[in-house]
C-alpha cells in the first residue's frame, strides 16, 4: 500500500480531475465499504470530498502545479500548434483523453490548439465546450498555484493564446 502521507499533508493545495483545486483541511476516519478508514478531507469552492491517506495511488489526484510547471505550461501556450488536424475523431479521442488524463501540459497543449481554431473560426460544439472547461481547469489551478483569482491570470492567458495564434498564422 502507498502511504499517501508521504505525498499529502495538511494544508496542501491539490487538484482533483472532477472537483477542481481544493484544500487538505483535516484527517477524518471515514466509513468505506464497512470498515473506517482514514482519510484526507479536502475543502473546495463547491464543497469538501474525501480521500484514504493510504491505499492505491489516485490518478484523478495531484498536488497544485509548481511554479516551474507553470512555466513550462506558459511556453506552451506561446508556441504556434504545430498541426491542426481536421478529423473531427481525431479531436474528439484527443479531448476524451485530455479530460480524462488532465495532465496540466496536455490540457495546456490541447487549449492552446482549440483556442487558435477557434480563433480560425473552425470550433464544433465538442471542441468549444472543450475548450471553456480546458481553460477553467487552467485558470483554476495556475490561480491556486500563485495564491490568487483566476480572474487576475485571464488577461495574461489570452494574451498568450493570442501570441500563439500569430505564430501560427504567421507560420501558415
């Protein structure tokens, strides 16, 4: 079993791929499956959600981005796509995996590239849809790892997908 203490502890900002950026607010034995166990509560905008301190380790589950990964997430969001397939399965599988994965370079890659088609004009129901919960999910967690509001980073995230987009239509 993995001892998820060694990874979390109180305090800790963390991401959970359905419920969003939270806080670990406390340790609470918890009943599961007919037996307590002990738990990691976690404090969000929309409520608190539990998880085992010990067990299998949660993919669903990460500590906040750290300032390097921003870092690297904003020299993503800089760069032009490189293609901008237009098989409408091809985006799809990409956004299923995206959300489902929501690894924080994925997510910046794959709005990035929604964000200049759209800017192309070129966005389905699917790819917009994906592309305002991609860039909540962002803001979300750069936000949180910069202790502020993810209002105060929209401008500087639209100016980076904006830069992106030149370099594309440049590039083209």
């Amino acid at each position: 079993m993995v001892k998820f203490r060694s990874l979390y502890a109180l305090g800790d900002m963390i991401v959970h791929r359905s419920y969003g950026v939270g806080k670990i607010d406390s340790i609470e034995n918890k009943p599961m499956n007919g037996t307590e166990v002990e738990c990691f509560k976690v404090k969000t905008q929309n409520g608190d959600y539990w998880f085992p301190t010990e067990g299998k380790e949660n993919p669903r589950i990460h500590l906040v981005a750290s300032q390097e990964l921003i870092q690297r997430v904003i020299k993503i969001l800089r760069r032009a796509p490189i293609d901008l397939e237009n098989d409408h399965l091809q985006w799809k599988e990409r956004i299923d995996s995206v959300l489902r994965d929501g690894d924080i370079l994925a997510v910046s890659n794959l709005l990035r590239d929604l964000a200049v088609l759209k800017m192309t004009g070129k966005l389905n129901r699917t790819q917009d849809q994906a592309l305002k919960n991609l860039k909540g999910r962002l803001l979300t967690e750069w936000a949180a790892s910069l202790a502020v509001e993810p209002e105060s980073i929209q401008p500087r995230l639209q100016a980076y997908l904006l830069e992106s987009s030149t370099a594309y239509q440049n590039a083209v």
